[in-house]
C-alpha cells in the first residue's frame, strides 16, 4: 500500500482548516472549531513529513550515494526481466505481463 504523500496532507489540512475558520467567522460553531484544529493537525503532519524527505535527500546527497534502486530507471534495453517480479519480459513492450510494472 503505497503512503499518502506529504504534499497531500498539507494541501487537505490547510483547506479544512480555511474553511472551519471561514465557517466559524459568520457563524461561530464548536464542532469548526474541532475542524480547524484538525486541519492544522494534518497540515503540520504534511510539513513534517516533507521536510524529513527534504532531509534524507540532502544527506543522500551529502554522503554522494546514488539514487535507490527503486528510484532508477525500471528498463534498460538489455534486460529481459522485470526488476519487480523477476518475469520475463518482451523487449517491445512497456508494461510487465506479470506485475504490471512500466518497463
């Protein structure tokens, strides 16, 4: 199961946080005032988790490793197999028979 990204987090927190408190402001309401703070939850786990990639990237950087082996191209022209399930592949086609992969 793939993780939400951080992006994602803080887009959807800073909406509902925007709205409860624009709710809020015509019609003061306790259960936006619940809202709002939930918005800045997500919103702050959001930026939590963009800077930690932030981070690892840097230090990546930093130490001069390459990119992980997820990270690298799935296809080069000479390999016939698929680097996520190992199946044999059709040189001309751009998805694993097997996984579903792009190639």
């Amino acid at each position: 199961m793939a993780s939400i990204p951080g992006w994602a987090y803080a887009v959807v927190g800073a909406a509902i946080a925007i709205y409860a408190k624009y709710v809020s402001s015509k019609k003061p309401s306790t259960i936006m005032g619940i809202f709002f703070w939930i918005g800045l939850a997500l919103l702050a786990i959001g930026v939590f988790k963009l800077l930690l990639r932030f981070i690892a990237g840097k230090r990546r950087e930093l130490r001069g490793e390459e990119k992980r082996p997820d990270e690298r191209p799935a296809h080069t022209r000479d390999s016939l197999v698929c680097p996520r399930c190992n199946a044999k592949l059709n040189p001309q086609s751009r998805y694993c028979n097997w996984c579903g992969t792009r190639q």
